[in-house]
C-alpha cells in the first residue's frame, strides 16, 4: 500500500500507533503530503477497521483499505518484550509517533521530534451512564502534541 513518498513531508518518517479512524485519517494525510508512515497493528486481528465492513474492495474492509493507503504495516505484540524491543527500534529512526491519547509518560524521554496522541472521544462528558455504570464519553477528536527542538 506504500507509494512514491513526494510531497511536502518527503523524508518524515511517521510510526502509526492509531486505530480505527481518528488516527488512521491523521496519518493517512500525512502519508498523502510525502511522509513515510509505518502503520503497527496488534496480532492478530489488526486494526478494528478492517472489520467495518461491508462495503468490501475484495476481501478487505473498505474503511481499513481508504484510510490506510500510502502506509506501510507491520504487525507488532507490544504485551510480550520482543514487540516492544521491535517498536523501539522503529522509533530510533523516526520523526513523528503518533498514537492513541494513553497518557502514557515514557515518549517523553525518546528522541521524537513530534509526539501526536490522537482520540475520537473526550475522556468524560460529565454525563454518566446508567447502562455504562460511569461517564459516557463524547463523540469529539481529542488531539494532544508534544514537540521538541531536534
């Protein structure tokens, strides 16, 4: 699915840490303006959108096919270490991680250029639900960017 990477952001290079929509256009735009991007997806189903179908383009989820083109993939368990060492070494090289928001501390530290934690949902609406038994998230996109000088 890669291609030609000419455009505005050849030589980026983008790793793809995103699922299902909000992400995926992120990077998606970013792969269309010449980035680099290296999709990573959980074994082994991969990413939810490849199951958001019909409509189908062959076998594959049309949804997973248009907001994933012009990315490479690679599949990657980051629960067992040899994942996350695999992950590591993909980050040594690259500019850009963008990622689901998580909060989580241990990017700060890399030598990343551009850290983009992206959401589909706000954490809280403040509304709770009865069925849900806590805070029912609101439909939004959430985006959080941490950058540093190189």
């Amino acid at each position: 699915m890669a291609h030609n990477n000419v455009g505005a952001l050849e030589g980026l290079k983008v790793i793809d840490l995103t699922h299902v929509m909000a992400g995926p256009v992120c990077t998606l735009l970013l792969a269309d303006l010449g980035a680099e991007v290296i999709k990573i997806e959980r074994p082994p189903e991969g990413d939810d959108s490849r199951h958001m179908a019909p409509p189908y383009i062959g076998d594959e989820s049309a949804a997973y096919l248009i907001v994933n083109r012009h990315k490479r993939g690679i599949v990657l368990n980051l629960k067992h270490e040899s994942g996350r060492e695999a992950l590591l070494r993909l980050l040594e090289n690259a500019d850009v991680l963008v990622e689901k928001l998580s909060r989580r501390q241990h990017w700060k530290s890399s030598g990343l250029v551009l850290i983009c934690s992206v959401s589909a949902f706000r954490r809280s609406s403040g509304v709770r639900s009865p069925v849900m038994g806590g805070p029912v998230p609101m439909r939004t996109v959430q985006v959080s960017i941490s950058w540093r000088k190189p």
